[in-house]
C-alpha cells in the first residue's frame, strides 16, 4: 500500500507544477515590486542590518511572508517608514497566502485522490 501511495504522489507531481510555477512567478514579481519600492529608502531591520537590497533575499523573505513564520518581521521596517507601504504587504498575503497556497492546497488534493482511486480500482477515497 505504500508502494501504491508513493505512486499516487509522483503521478501527481507532474500536475501541480504548473501551480507551483505560477506562484513562483508570483512571488518572484512581488520580490522585484518590493525591491523597487524599498531598496532605494535605506531603510534598516531592527538589527540594523539592510533592509530589501537584495533580490534573492527579497524573495526568501517573501516567502517567510507567504508561510506566515515571521511575518510582523519581515514587514515592520517598511510599515514604520510609512504606513502605506502596508497596502504592499496586504496586497501581497491576499493573493499568495490565501488565493495561491489555498489553490495549491486544491489541486494537490484533487490530483492525489483522482491517482489514488485510479490506483485502488474505483474504490472511494471519500
């Protein structure tokens, strides 16, 4: 039955990747928007160390963001310069936290159980 499972997820990989990919662009268009917006205030974190000067890192702590981890951490040195900025970070929950990862979620879902029936031969795996 495991053998049956791991199946099941690597004949699912294939389908999800287009919704991975989709929201790596998604993530990677709001990392090079917050590196324009924030990379030239020479704003500082609450180490001092830069804030969003780097596009890698941008992006990984963007990421932070959409995992929800760190996440006052990441955007509280751009809210503290100006409140607006926090229409950025909002913006940016909306559709990565919540409208990509619960689509994600979906379509994983959706694909693992079609394999899985497939799999056990039309039995419900409802």
């Amino acid at each position: 039955q495991i053998r049956r499972a791991f199946r099941s997820i690597r004949n699912t990989l294939p389908e999800i990747t287009y919704v991975f990919l989709l929201f790596m662009f998604s993530l990677l268009m709001f990392s090079l928007m917050a590196l324009k917006l924030f990379g030239e205030r020479n704003l500082q974190t609450a180490e001092g160390l830069p804030y969003f000067k780097n596009y890698l890192e941008i992006a990984f702590d963007l990421y932070v963001l959409v995992t929800t981890a760190n996440s006052p951490d990441v955007m509280m040195p751009a809210f503290d310069f100006s409140s607006w900025y926090a229409l950025f970070f909002i913006a940016f929950v909306i559709v990565n936290t919540y409208i990509f990862m619960s689509l994600f979620l979906a379509v994983v879902y959706n694909n693992y159980k079609k394999h899985l029936k497939v799999t056990f031969g039309g039995v419900s795996c409802d």
